[in-house]
C-alpha cells in the first residue's frame, strides 16, 4: 500500500524536526531553503520541483 504526501507538507515537517532537533548543519539550510522556494513559487521553483519529483522517483523504484 502506497502512501502519498504533498512535498510542501514534508519538507514542512522535515524543517520543524530540524529545528526542534537545534541541528543548524547544512542539512537544515537545504531543508529550509527547499521549503521556502516551493512555498514561495519563484523562478526557480519548477527547477527545484523537478529536483524533488526526479528524487522521489529514484526513491520510489528502489
């Protein structure tokens, strides 16, 4: 059974654990940069977007 998950919620949620952790590595500030640029719909949001959905594939198939 597969689960679905919109991408703003994860990276919402990834960034929240992050921050509660008090973690402030270059993981976070990838985090949080992703969130803030889906969030946001910039230029460079449909290139971050096909980032995330190229990702979630490879994931996926493994």
């Amino acid at each position: 059974m597969a689960v679905t998950i919109s991408l703003p919620l994860l990276l919402c949620l990834t960034v929240a654990a992050l921050v509660r952790r008090g973690t402030v590595t270059a993981a976070p500030a990838l985090a949080c940069t992703a969130f803030g640029f889906t969030l946001a719909s910039t230029g460079l949001a449909p290139a971050i977007t096909r980032l995330m959905s190229v990702l979630a594939d490879l994931i996926a198939t493994v």
